[in-house]
C-alpha cells in the first residue's frame, strides 16, 4: 500500500532504479525509498561499473526493463549539491535510446544537459525533474489552519524522518483515520506522486510552500509532514525551520539514530542529542502552533540486532517518559507511538 | 562615504529613485537608504499619480531627470512578495523612452516582463535584476573562516538592520579598522555596489551563499553582514537562520524598535523581546562559532522626541548591562556599541 498523496504529478511507471555510480549507501537514499515504499513500481536497477551499492532488485539494463514493461529511469542517487555525475552520461543516454523517459529529483535540471536534452527529443522521450518547485508559491502569512498536522523532525539528514512519515502514513489509514503523506523532498515525492521540494523553493518562500503543502482540512483529518534537513544542520538548518513554521505541526516525532555521533557530510559537527532537538523544535514550533508537543521519538535501529534495539528502545522509552519506536521495526513500542501521536 | 564592498556589479548612475504608487513609507525602505547612504548618486525621485510616500529630493520626470545626468531609474519599492505591479508600467515605459536603464531588487524578474523587455530593446536600454543571485552557490561546509564577522540580528524585518551595519562599517572605517559591509538585499547591494540577495537563493544553498558572501580573510579584517528578516519571522525565519549559521558571526548586534509589538505585515503575530531574540540568536550561533557573543542592541529610536530617545537608551544599557545605541543618533552611546563590538 502506498500513502495516498494529491496528484499534481503524473509520473511514467514502472521505474528502472537508477545508482549511478555510487559506493556509499547513505547516497542511495533515494532507490531505498521507493524500494521500501512503492516496490510494486520499481522492475529492477542498474548502475554503473564500479557501483558497490545495491537495492537487492534484479540489475537489469534498460533494454532489459522496457522489455519488462518499464517506461522510466528514475536517478536513485542524492549526492551532496544534487548534481548529476559526467560518469552516468553513457547510461542515462542508453535509456532514452532504449524508450525509457528519465526522473530525476537532483539540483541540476535535465533539461539543461544539452545532450540529454538533444537525445531525448530524437528519441521522443521526456526529462521530468519532479525537484521543480510549482510556480506562484506565495509568502507564509502564518494563518492558523484547520485539520491536524505532523511534522517528523530530525538530528541529521538521511536519518529516519521520511520513513517515520511514511510508516505513521500506513499506521494512521490503517487506524480508519483520513491522513494525506505531505512530500518535501525528491523521494518522497516520486513515492507519493506529489508534494514540494521544499529545498528546491527559494529562501523567501520556503515557510508559504510548507503552508502551500498542507492546507486547511477537516477537523480530524491529518496531514503528516516529511521533514528535512535539522534545526542544527549547518548548511540546511533554514530549511528546516522554513518547514516547522510553515507546518505549524500540532505534533513532532524527534527523528535520530543511536550511535551516529556526527552530522553525515560536514566534518566537526557532532550531532545533537534527542532531548536538544526535541526542546528546540518544541521551542521554535511554538511561535506559529502554540499548542505544539512532541508524541515521542522514532530511532533507526537498522545497525541493531534485534535484543539490542528492544532493550535500546525500552530504555530511552523509560528515560524520555515518552513514546520511543523503530517505525521499521513496528511492535507494541510502534503502536504506542502512533496513540501517542493521536491522542493530545 | 558609501562604505566599500565587492565591486561584482557595475551599476549605471547617478540615480532616479521610483516609488511606484505606495501609500506606506514602511514599503520604501529601498529609496529611503539609497537617499540616506548613497545621496551623492541620486539626482531625484518619481512616483505614480496618487503615491503619498516622499523621500524629500525633488520630484523629476524621467526627462527631467536624464537632462540632469540620471543614468538608470531605480525601483525603490519593496513590496510584500517582491512583485512589479501593473500600474507602475506607464512610469517604466516612460523612464526606457527617456533613456534610462531601470534597476530592480524585486523577486519579479524586470526581464520577464514581456512589454519591458520590447521597450528595453527599441530604446537600446538594460533591465538590470540585482536581486538575481550568482550561479554555482556551493552548499555550506560549515568550516570555520579566518578573519572577523559581525552580522546584525533583528526582532523583524524593516527594523534597522541594513542601517546599524551600514553605521558600523562607517564607523570601523573611521577608526582605521579594514572592514567590508556584505549586503545581503537588494538595497544594501545598491548602496554598496555587490553582495548576494540572499533571499533569492534556493533554500538549500542559502547558508552556502551566506558562507561565499564574507570569504577568509586577514585576523583583523571584519565583515560586518547585513542581516535579514529575524528568526521568529513566520515567513522569513529559515532565510535568517541559514543567513545566522552561514555567517559564522563572532559578533551579534540585536537590532529593535521600541513601541513596535507586532510582526509587520503578519496579523497575530507579536514581536519577540530583545532578551529572547538575544539568547535565541546566540544559542543558534553556537552552532557554527562556539565563540559568538552580542556586544549590544541598536534601537530605532526614530519615533520619539531626543531626550525620550536619550532616557530609553541609558535605562536600556543599564538593564540590559550591554551597549544600547541608536546609530542614526550616534553620540557617546554609539560610540560604545562600537567600542564593545571591536573589543572582546
């Protein structure tokens, strides 16, 4: 089951995951999610020589999956500044010629790679960047919606906080409760098939596309937020607070990882601590939702066995007197996360 | 003087300030600093019929204003959401016929607008966007510069920022301090002739934008930074806090106009005390410069009589336990703000 999301985007499916020609995992974020998240839309992978990461699908080249039914190569890759590498030029060129469209979620446009560009339009095939903010996005006014809101907030990037979303996405319909999945950022978007990147915005706007994502609704109906970035990231530490004010959650879920004591990808910058993150975005959330609180805490135990991450779990749910759950993990501890989430 | 800065825009001058057709002097911030710290360059104002707002040079039509010198018209408006409004058109077509270049600072880009663009090209004139960033911002590293930062911190936009830097360049400057204003928006940038629209850079690159703008530099050199909207802003926290940690400021002035008790332009929105905006900016700060302190608060003392001025000040200072000063008066309390930002 994939979370239900508006449809402002109409992507060609089944997908070709694409890794470009990566060797470390937390890049592959992107092929991850929609392996986790929309699995039914995904035929197969491919890569270049040298890739050492893997989604566990079959490797197939793109004549391979339009032969599988595929009808687009979707970069399953988010490097640091979102460019895409001179290395992936042969493969992404074999695509077009093999009838596949190309998505992409990087910073760098396809349409702005003349030879992309040049060889999609000789071989009839598209280029969609579904990192393309909609136009007329207005400022934030800071107006109080109607429905209730859940934002998932994080310590570092790649930690946990769209998987958090999307699992209480699951959780909350499973519930009988009407929830919309809110995409902010590339994955989250080609698994929802809508949503704003909200880092793609320009600064200024950045708080009216969170307002824009999720409007006003009914009174019991809940939108759950992806967050991104951190409060405490030193190059998208605006970006997250653009997206807590423009939110306006009624709740958070601190997002975090035991044992990562670094922010990924910027040397000298320890990592906050739950309780430092969880009093801060309660701190700053309270100035546009004064009835802002946090449900608990959602931990990525992934390095765990599974002894480790209950007694872990077990310990801080005792230490935090809150709700502390590896959504990827579900059991009681998950349930009591999502009644947490659901009950003020 | 007009404090020195990058010379990355050779700007066509002296000046026509436009005011547009506004009926609130908070909107004509942009033509009040270039009346106040570029004058030299500025040969008069224009308006649409009905505009109450007044800088106090002498009215001059476009013809008028190109027989005394004027190179290029200047929008000297910002408006909410940055936009070019219709009823300005017949004053811009008019300034191109009479030979001018127009410079603009709003999000709306001068270019896009296909009647200016005709008109440009039949009189042979430019359309000169300064609010258009550079291309190729890195994302931020986060690493520590070498040299001295200085950034103003406000309780919300239009409160004195852009002024308090712009007097404490002055003021090093007249001390014998190497120091340069880095102007962040669009007026600080047509005063100082460079800088980067910090607003206008894609949310995920504002914080590498802020880190480009004030390079390394020798130990004793200061940048001192013009700050933007304020961290409890509902629509512009995110551009101040990637602004806050991208600047790595050693130094903080807290910039506030006594009296004023709600968010411009924001219904329902308080304005947040010294104190707090105080402890926010410097826990936030930490981030990036573990060392950062505030050496003191800039009032904007414009709407009261000299001695109420006088009196707000010294039981300010002595509240506070901080140098209170309001730059646009100068004196001895000014002279102490200077003192306390200079020495640690």
């Amino acid at each position: 089951m994939t979370p239900s999301a508006p449809a402002n985007l109409a992507l060609p499916q089944p997908y070709l995951l694409f890794l470009g020609d990566i060797t470390d995992a937390e890049y592959a974020k992107t092929a991850f999610g929609l392996r986790d998240w929309a699995r039914e839309r995904c035929v197969g992978e491919y890569a270049c020589a040298g890739t050492t990461v893997t989604t566990g699908l079959p490797f197939l080249t793109p004549v391979e999956a339009t032969a599988k039914g595929a009808r687009a190569l979707v970069i399953g890759v988010a490097n640091e500044g979102g460019f895409i590498a001179d290395a992936w030029m042969p493969a992404l060129l074999s695509a077009l010629e093999a009838g596949l469209d190309i998505i992409s979620g990087m910073h760098t446009r396809l349409a702005d790679i003349a030879p992309l560009e040049a060889a999609a339009a000789h071989n009839g095939r598209r280029l969609i960047d579904v990192r393309r903010p909609p136009q007329n996005i207005p400022i934030a006014n800071g107006r109080k919606r109607s429905g209730k809101r859940l934002l998932t907030v994080g310590t570092d990037c790649a930690i946990g906080k769209k998987y958090t979303a999307l699992a209480l996405t699951r959780a909350f319909l499973a519930r009988g409760i009407a929830t919309h999945f809110r995409a902010t950022g590339q994955t989250g978007i080609l698994i929802a098939g809508g949503g704003i990147p909200i880092d793609a915005v320009v600064a200024d706007f950045a708080a009216g596309a969170a307002e824009t994502l999720s409007p006003d609704a009914a009174d019991d109906h809940w939108d759950i937020i992806e967050g991104q970035g951190s409060l405490l990231h030193p190059a998208y530490s605006g970006v997250s607070l653009a997206l807590l004010h423009g939110s306006q959650p009624d709740v958070v879920v601190i997002c975090h990882e035991p044992g990562r004591d670094r922010i990924l990808g910027v040397p000298g910058y320890s990592l906050s601590t739950v309780d430092e993150m969880m009093e801060l975005a309660l701190r700053l959330g309270r100035r546009t939702n004064p009835s802002i609180r946090c449900a608990g805490v959602s931990l990525n135990t992934a390095h765990l066995d599974a002894d480790s991450a209950e007694r872990l779990l077990a310990q801080e749910t005792e230490r935090l007197r809150l709700a502390v759950a590896d959504p990827m993990r579900g059991g009681a501890a998950f349930e009591r996360l999502v009644e947490a989430c659901i009950t003020a």
